[in-house]
C-alpha cells in the first residue's frame, strides 16, 4: 500500500512540475508619471499580464500564409500593415508585404486593450502591447522590459525631413492648379540593420511628381541606423507624412 501512495506522490509531484513549468511569473519594468498620465492603468495590465504566461506556445496548427481569410473588425490597436485574422482564442498577424504569417497574438476578455505575442514559427514569447490611446502604445520585451520605439522612430523621420527637398511653390502650384495642399502619406519597412526593405505609399497625392518626391527623400536618407539591441523586430514599419501646399 505504501509503495502505491509513493507512486500516486511522484506521479501527482510531477504533474504538479509540468503544469508550473508550462508558464511562468515575470516581473515587468512598471510605468511611472513620466512615461504616461495613464502609468497606474498600464501597470495593472502588466501585473495581470506576466503573473502567468506562457514562454512557448505550438505554432504547426496555424496556416503560414494569408489568403481569403476574414479579417476582424478594424480598431485603434491594429498596424495597418497587417491583416488581423481570428482563429480559434488566437489572432493571426499576416504581412502585408508578402502575406505571411508573422505573429500570433492572444487577448484577454477582461484585458482588451493588450496583446501578447509569439513569434511564428518558433512560438516563443515576444512581447506584450498596452494600448491606451491610438497615440499611446506601450511595448515590453520578454522579460517585461519597456521598449521605448519613439526615439528611433523620430530620428528617422528627421533624417528624411532633413533630405526632403520639395518642388518650390510655384511647381507645386502648378501640380495642384486648384488645391491648397494634397498629403503623401508612406509606410517604410526597415530591416533590423537598417535598410529599406519596402516603401509602401499609404495615401498618393494622385500626382506622380510629388509622390516621386517622396520616395526620393527616402532613398537619399538611407541607410538608416541598425535597430537597437531592444528591439525584438526583424523588420518595423513607420509612417510617414509629407504635406505640399502652394501657402
């Protein structure tokens, strides 16, 4: 009897392992009053977030390329360079550029404003985004770290203003006959070294000269720098707004 009851204890010791082996607890990088007025909301998310997850997940059951899917219904927290597909608890994030699969994202009913994501298709955690506002996204690493994109995203769209030479205001005039101003509207994949990977124009001025313009401020301005070491993209896409007006 007691041979069978030191069995049952191994037995039960071991599930025990393998079920807290499956997710873990993470600590995460909390916000404060300088990051975000919202900093108490974001931290917790974060501490609902990392209590649990899980480190890996299975990636063979989802499909490697998007075709005639349904995407969900468009909200503030999705990347326009991405189609958004549901399947099953998981949201499937399709590249727009080549239509595969690139991420998998889950989101908690009580937390509909975060996701959590895995790389496809090794399935291993990536980060987590906390979407408070359209213009206020928060991203942490694997380890709950914050990853702070502004500074690089910014220093790229200096360095393509700086190089941005548009027609003077009598061509522009001349292009727009009847309009004030048309906008050009870009989105620019790196890769993580820096280079163009592909420019993509979001919204044409529906003049070839001045969207020609526009990629040409692009092209002189690269390469840009590599992606800092935080950075857990292969590849970012950033937008980029250009406005030509005759005043």
């Amino acid at each position: 009897m007691k041979k069978y009851i030191l069995i049952f204890l191994l037995l039960l010791q071991f599930s025990s392992c393998a079920y807290s082996a499956s997710t873990v607890k993470i600590v995460p990088q909390f916000m404060t009053p300088s990051n975000t007025a919202k900093f108490e909301d974001v931290n917790k998310s974060l501490a609902i977030i990392y209590s649990k997850i899980k480190p890996q997940i299975k990636t063979d059951k989802y499909p490697k390329f998007y075709h005639d899917f349904t995407c969900v219904k468009s909200d503030e927290t999705q990347n326009p360079n991405y189609y958004y597909v549901k399947n099953g608890s998981a949201e499937l994030i399709f590249s727009k550029d080549n239509n595969e699969l690139k991420f998998i994202s889950f989101r908690k009913q009580n937390l509909p404003n975060c996701r959590i994501l895995y790389s496809y298709p090794s399935g291993k955690f990536l980060a987590v985004q906390v979407y408070e506002s359209k213009s206020e996204v928060f991203i942490f690493d694997s380890e709950g770290k914050y990853v702070n994109y502004e500074p690089y995203v910014k220093s790229v769209r200096e360095k393509v203003q700086k190089n941005w030479k548009a027609p003077d205001k009598k061509r522009v005039a001349a292009l727009l006959k009847d309009k004030k101003s048309v906008p050009v509207q870009v989105a620019l994949t790196l890769n993580k070294n820096g280079t163009v990977k592909k420019c993509r124009i979001v919204e044409s001025s529906k003049i070839k000269e001045l969207d020609d313009n526009v990629g040409s401020a692009i092209k002189a301005s690269a390469p840009f720098p590599a992606f800092p070491s935080n950075f857990f993209n292969e590849e970012l896409v950033i937008i980029l707004n250009f406005n030509f007006a005759v005043k």
